[in-house]
C-alpha cells in the first residue's frame, strides 16, 4: 500500500511487498524494474538534488501499544485559550486553503513554533479534547489531528508523531498522533487494526 503524499491518494499494488524495502531514515527501494517505472511515471519516486537540504519523511512508528493516562485534568489558563484559539484559525485557514501534500509538507517543516518551556503534555491534550466540541468545523480525523499538532507544537511539545495508516479488506484510511507508544488522540484498541505507512 502507498500513499501519494502530494495529492493524497493511496494506491494498493497487490503482490509488490517484496519488491519495495524502507530503510529506517525513510528512504525506499524498489527492486523490481517494472514496478519502480511504474512509481516513477505516478511521479512517487524521485532523486534528491545534490546538496539539497530536502529531508525524507521519517519511517513510521510501530503501532501504539498504550492509551493516553486516566485522571489528568484539562488546566484552562490564558496562555494556553489563548494558544489553542490562535491554532485552530490559523491551522483551519491553512487546511482548508492548501491541498494535503502541502499540509504534510508543512507539518514536516514547521516543528514547534517557538521556544517555550514545555508544559504537561498529557494536560495540554486533555484541554483540547476539553474544548474540542465547541469549536466549529471540527473535521474528520485529518484535521482534528492537524489541529491537535500544531497546538501541542506551540505548547513547546516536540516529539509529536502524526501517523498515517491503512487498513485493508476492506480498505480504510486513518491518522492519528503518536509520542514513543503513546497514541494521544485515539485509542490502542481502534488502532490495532491499522498498519502505519507514513509519519511526520
């Protein structure tokens, strides 16, 4: 199974598993000729430039195997409203206007949004799940989990994972945020049946 990350589609090559090999920094081989022309010619493969600072996407994390703690409170101070209302317009604007590979490439990029000292991750989640069903537009699992990064980016949180990943037969596509094997925004349980293919 791939995932075009540029336009957002996912391609489901039968029988391809053994052709294709991804190390652990991202990078994939294909060693079957026909398949890798055919990669080549959907514009899925490519070179990177000499001295290009391009970074792959990194390899995805094994499935998450523990739920977000019970019993941590959501702690509504000013700052952190003020952080969540300021995400959830301008992560919304940029979602609805720009086409998902673009968003993957920005999210890719961007890390946290400045420095600051790192608060409770677990409370920072809980506050957005807090508040979650009063915002509007809240999306399907591609947004909420956009949104949810870039917050917990600007919360100082650095080493959020935004996982992609497939299940067949039949076929369904999810996403959701990881840190180590953690899942922060889903449950173990629905996430069993996913195989990740992408993260950033």
């Amino acid at each position: 199974m791939f995932l075009d990350a540029r336009r957002g589609v996912y391609l489901c090559l039968p029988g391809s598993a053994g052709s294709v090999v991804r190390g652990r920094d991202g990078e994939m081989a294909v060693y079957e000729p026909s398949l890798q022309e055919r990669l080549s010619n959907a514009g899925m493969l490519s070179s990177p430039h000499p001295g290009s600072n391009d970074r792959s996407l990194a390899a995805p994390p094994d499935r998450p195997e523990r739920d977000l703690p019970d019993g941590r409170p959501a702690r509504f101070t000013i700052p952190a409203i003020a952080d969540l209302l300021i995400v959830y317009f301008s992560a919304t604007w940029r979602f609805r206007v720009r086409s998902f590979g673009a968003v993957v490439e920005w999210a890719r990029r961007s890390g946290c949004t400045r420095q600051v000292r790192a608060g409770d991750l677990f409370e920072d989640v809980r506050l957005f799940q807090v508040c979650l069903p009063w915002l509007p537009f809240q999306g399907r699992c591609l947004l909420r989990s956009f949104l949810l990064l870039e917050f917990l980016r600007r919360r100082g949180h650095a080493e959020i994972r935004w996982v992609f990943g497939v299940a067949t037969w039949p076929f369904s596509a999810h996403c959701w945020l990881q840190i180590g094997s953690a899942a922060l925004d889903d449950q173990v349980g629905r996430l069993t049946r996913y195989t990740p293919i992408m993260a950033v």
